[in-house]
C-alpha cells in the first residue's frame, strides 16, 4: 500500500515545531551555540554572547579593542551567524 500523504522526517519534526512555536527559540538557541564557530578561538576567549531580544543579539565583550574590532565587523558576523543556523534570527548586534 502507498501513502500519497508521506514527508522526510526532517520535515515533519520542522513543521511541528513551527506549528507549536518552538522554531524561533531552538534557532536562538542554535545561534548563540555556533557563536564560537563563527568568530574563532581567538575572539571567543573574549565574547559571551548572552542573549537575543527581539531580532538583536547581544555579546558582552571584556576588551575594548575587541569591541571596536567586532563592531566594524557587524554586518559580517550578522550574515555569517544567520547562515550557519540557515535561518534569519538576528540582523543587529549589540556588544557591550
């Protein structure tokens, strides 16, 4: 017997977690977890990014010159983020 109503599973579990409302805070999640991946090792040891509100991803930083860096790095980092979790989540951040 052939279901015509049949989808990948992966499908499936991205529908119920949109339909339930759960997309949004596990690509948050996603986001702030490839962080480190995103920025190297070097800049991690001085970045925590702590959390999003409302499309805007803050990263306490504990060195001045590398916050001047990263903010000239804005609009890169905000790309990058969003491709590597392959969903828009951010498009600013704050760091502080």
């Amino acid at each position: 017997m052939k279901r015509s109503n049949t989808m990948p599973i992966g499908d499936a579990i991205n529908a119920f977690l949109r339909q339930e409302g759960l997309e949004t805070p596990l690509n948050e999640h996603r986001l702030i977890n490839s962080w480190n991946d995103v920025v190297g090792e070097a800049i991690s040891q001085y970045t925590n990014p702590t959390h999003i509100k409302g499309e805007t991803l803050y990263v306490k930083v504990k060195s001045p010159a590398v916050r001047e860096r990263l903010t000239y790095s804005r609009e890169k980092l905000v790309k990058l983020l969003n491709a590597k979790v392959k969903a828009t989540v951010i498009n600013n951040i704050i760091f502080y």
